[in-house]
C-alpha cells in the first residue's frame, strides 16, 4: 500500500543545518577579531554510504522517531504539512506509523492501515512484506545490498565530508531525476542518521527542472530520542481484528467502519 504520501515524505524523507558557519575569535597576540575556517575533510563517498545503509537495515532491532515538516520552495517559513514517524522493528515484528499510514506485522500476518482514507488490508507475512517494511524504513535513494552492489551500478554519486561535530552527505541519483537534492547529516562514530533533508520537484515536466522559476517541495525529517514504550506486536494486532475459523476476520468495534481486504484467503 504504497501511497504517493509515503513514497513522498518517505523518501524519505529532513533537516539540513549549514555547516558553512563561521566563528570570530579574539587574537592573544593582536587583540583583532578574525574569521576561522570551518573544520572540513572529504571521505570516501562510497564507504560513507555503504555504512551509513548497514547501520540502517543491519540491525535485527530498530526503534527510530522523527519529526517530518514539508515545505514549498517559495514558503520555507512555514510547512505545509507535518508528520510524525515512528518505527520499531525486531527481527520479523514490526510496528511503522508516518501520520495517517500505518504497518504492523507480528511475523505470521502483517496490517495495513490508512486512518484517512479508512481502508484496512491483511495478508500473510512473506518476502514480499519484507520488502515492503525495508522499502518503508528505508530512508536512502536506493534499496541496495551494500556488500555486492556499487553506488555506480544504481546511477548514485554524492559526496561525503566530515566536520567538527558531525558528517554531512549528499547523494545525487540519476535514476531518479524528479529527486532535486537528497542532503543528510549523520553521527560521525555509529554512522546513524542525525537528519535529512529531500527536495524534490513539483513538475514531472524533466525539461523545466533547469528553470531557476520551477517550484520543488522540501522534506525536513529530524530524527529525535526514542521515548515510546515497548510494543507487543501480538496485542497490537488484536486491538484491530481477530482471525476466526479459516482465515476469517472479525474487526474490531473500533475498525468496524473500514473496508477490509482479506488476503489471507488468496
């Protein structure tokens, strides 16, 4: 169920803070204020991205939040919309919720929600899921095994720095033109996302993207300290349906509006 929405915001989908500033100190020797060059050292772009993908995806268990503003190009002051994230993955259980999407699988079934729309999907968990769960948590340009696959092989090129405080990225993807920019700034030791910022453009019209007129949304994803409890993926499921008999289900009082499909009988 992979809404324009998700895909939009998702696409991952956040902040970029500049790290061009410029610091005035004070001069021991001639008491005269000068301006001091931020720290700056190119990396490896390759090895960045690759570690930044496995510490993504390698791990069995993963609890993630963010805060999600989008933006127009011509109105950066105020969002447009605004979202929360949420992610919390052990092994095959997962529980994913981007404001009114939400993805729950405790390893046999897995539950699509959309609040908004009020549509309820429910299938077996397979390869497929999975794919659908690491396209949803993903949140670089490309899904890519990083120990087989080269950034050249998928059209992706960018650039990797390292300053005082933390590493910045930028990732260019020629597969992907209707992506302007993908910008992320990410902790220098664990290689673990800090924030993101995605522009994309509004027209699907490739040939106008070089007028400096052409209008682009801007995702801004923060990512911020955890502070939600631990879910039972089981009880999170039965709050929403029960399966009876075979591959029968009976929702919940408070789902009992939602059109349903089951898939479980497929």
């Amino acid at each position: 169920m992979k809404s324009k929405k998700i895909i939009l915001i998702t696409s991952i989908a956040a902040c970029l803070f500049s790290v061009m500033a410029y610091a005035i100190i004070n001069s021991n020797k001639s008491k005269v204020k000068k301006t001091e060059k931020p720290y700056y050292k190119e990396l490896d772009f390759q090895k960045e991205y690759a570690a930044v993908f496995q510490q993504l995806l390698s791990s069995k268990e993963q609890k993630l939040q963010a805060k999600i503003n989008l933006y127009e190009s011509k109105n950066t002051e105020h969002p447009k919309e605004v979202a929360d994230l949420l992610i919390i993955r052990n092994e095959k259980k997962f529980y994913g919720q981007i404001s009114h999407q939400v993805i729950i699988s405790n390893g046999k079934i897995i539950v699509l929600i959309d609040t908004l729309t009020k549509l309820l999907v429910v299938e077996k968990y397979n390869n497929q899921n999975e794919k659908l769960i690491n396209s949803t948590i993903k949140l670089l340009p490309e899904v890519r095994n990083a120990e087989t696959d080269t950034t050249a092989d998928l059209g992706i090129k960018g650039k990797a720095w390292e300053t005082g405080s933390f590493n910045m990225m930028t990732i260019n993807n020629e597969l992907k033109p209707e992506i302007k920019s993908f910008e992320l700034k990410y902790n220098k030791q664990y290689h673990s996302i800090i924030s993101i910022t995605t522009e994309w453009w509004k027209n699907n019209d490739l040939n106008n993207h070089n007028n400096m007129n052409s209008d682009y949304w801007i995702t801004k994803t923060n990512f911020i300290p955890f502070d939600k409890a631990d879910i039972d993926f089981d009880k999170e499921i039965e709050k929403i349906l029960k399966i009876k008999g075979k591959n029968n289900i009976e929702l919940s009082q408070a789902f009992a509006q939602y059109k349903l499909h089951n898939l479980l009988k497929g």
